[in-house]
C-alpha cells in the first residue's frame, strides 16, 4: 500500500493505492493523527486506487469519528470502487461516514 498526502488550499488530501490491511493500516492512522493534531479542518481521503480494504483499515476511519466531531473536522472519502463501497455498505458505514463519488463532490460537501 501507498499512502501520500498534500495539502490542496484549505484541504489536507490522504490519497491511498493498493490494499488498506492491518499491517499498513497504522499508517493511515499515523497520517490522520497528525493532520487533527495540525489544525486540519477539511480532510479529503482519495479512494480512486483503493483496491481492497479490511476490517481494520475500517476500524481506522470509525475511531476517529469522536475526535473529528469534538474538533469540528470533516471528512469525506471519495473515488471508492464499486467493491470497496460495498464493504461500507454491507457494514452500514456508509450511513456514519461522508462518502462521495468524484474530489469536487467531496470539497462541496466539505463547504456546504
């Protein structure tokens, strides 16, 4: 797995390739740790090339929900393939998370 991450104006950017697995996972979690820690307001997490994604790189996006919600922070994921929006779905994710299809979706939602 890849993970990269840019700041884009007033949004901090998470881009992720490959599988999101327990082992690569703690990265993803280091990346968003530090982004709140930051300041970050607008968190956008680019799913395009997300090819798989386990119960623990869920657990990652779910614990942080508290937080964001104390800090005023949003989050939207964006750019999931059919098969990964499935898992958010099967699990009812989808209903606790921000999920869009395309970047200006996300960045709309973000500012509405």
């Amino acid at each position: 797995m890849k993970l990269t991450s840019e700041k884009e104006n007033d949004y901090f950017i998470i881009s992720i390739e490959g599988d999101l697995d327990a082992s690569s996972c703690i990265n993803l979690d280091k990346i968003i740790s530090e982004a709140v820690s930051n300041g970050e307001k607008k968190i956008m997490v680019d799913c395009s090339r997300l090819s798989y994604i386990s119960s623990a790189g869920l657990g990652v996006f779910m614990s942080y929900l508290q937080d964001f919600e104390a800090n005023k922070v949003s989050m939207v994921l964006f750019g999931l393939s059919e098969k990964v929006q499935n898992v958010f779905q099967i699990l009812g994710l989808d209903q606790l998370l921000k999920i869009v299809n395309t970047k200006e979706e996300a960045k709309s939602l973000i500012n509405a």
